[in-house]
C-alpha cells in the first residue's frame, strides 16, 4: 500500500524539488581557504617576510595538511580537515635557528634534520602559531623523531 503525497502546507501546495534556502550555499569542504603550500614558502618573498625567524635551537614546521578530496573522491568536512592539521604529526622544516644542532653532547652525529626535509615529531609538541595563510609550529631541535620522503605515506593514528 503506497500513499502518494501531491501536495502539503495549508494551501495544498506541491512538494518542492529542492529547498531554495540551500540551494546556492557551498558545503564546507568546498569552500577554498587561502593556505600556503612548502613550495611557496620558499619562492615567495612577502610570505617569507611575514614569518617568524626561529631564535637559539628551534625550527620552524609548516604542518602536512591532508587534501580535502579522498584519492575515492569523498569531499572531507573542515571539522575533519581542522582536526587533522591540530593532531598531524609530519611536517615541513621551513627554517632552523642559529643554535639549532650546534651542542655536540646531544648530536655527535650532526643535524637530524635541514630546511626543506618533511619530518615527524610528537603529536601535540612545539607551539603553534597562526598567520594569514596558515598555521606554523616552533619546535625544539630535539623534538624530532624521524625524516621521512613523503608525508601522504604517513596516516595520522
């Protein structure tokens, strides 16, 4: 037994194809934010002007942000996307500090890292900085676990 609806509301009118309030609106995931990318980091001179240079033994960490579209083609939501970039463990060495590596009681072997490696630290280490574009972390030259090729190999637990 099937109960075909034509019409609802006081007036009897009919049902609507779509809703005309959110027709027009963009879901979350496809809202394009202006954030920065390792490689503009580099080439780009206002970018550079505007970020902080790591002081004594820290580096500055671009943190990997995941793309919004699965390889599937599954649009994330930004709540997703936001808490991947808080708990993301890999990030890009955009710079170190003067005294970063220098103390040759902690590293006899050398650096463990330089600008441009894509690397892997604690989960919740350095402190986090926003500036237009993006969200950067300062870490401690220590607070390096691994240097890794690349980042999309690497899956958040």
């Amino acid at each position: 037994m099937t109960k075909e609806v034509a019409s609802f509301g006081k007036g009897g009118q009919p049902i609507p194809d779509t809703v005309e309030r959110f027709k027009d609106v963009k879901l979350e995931a496809q809202v394009e934010e202006k954030t920065f990318t390792p490689e503009e980091i580099h080439s780009d001179e206002e970018l550079q002007s505007k970020l902080p240079q790591p002081t004594g033994y820290r580096m500055l960490i671009l943190p990997f942000s995941r793309k919004a579209k699965t390889k599937g083609g599954i649009l994330l939501a930004e709540s997703t996307l936001e808490k991947e970039r808080i708990s993301t463990n890999v990030g890009f060495v955009v710079s170190l500090g003067p005294d970063a590596y220098k103390d040759e009681s902690k590293f006899p072997d050398g650096a463990w890292c330089k600008p441009r490696d894509w690397v892997i630290f604690g989960r919740y280490a350095g402190a986090r900085l926003k500036i237009e574009g993006g969200e950067l972390r300062l870490l401690n030259d220590d607070e390096i676990l691994a240097v890794i090729d690349n980042p999309e190999d690497i899956q958040s637990a």
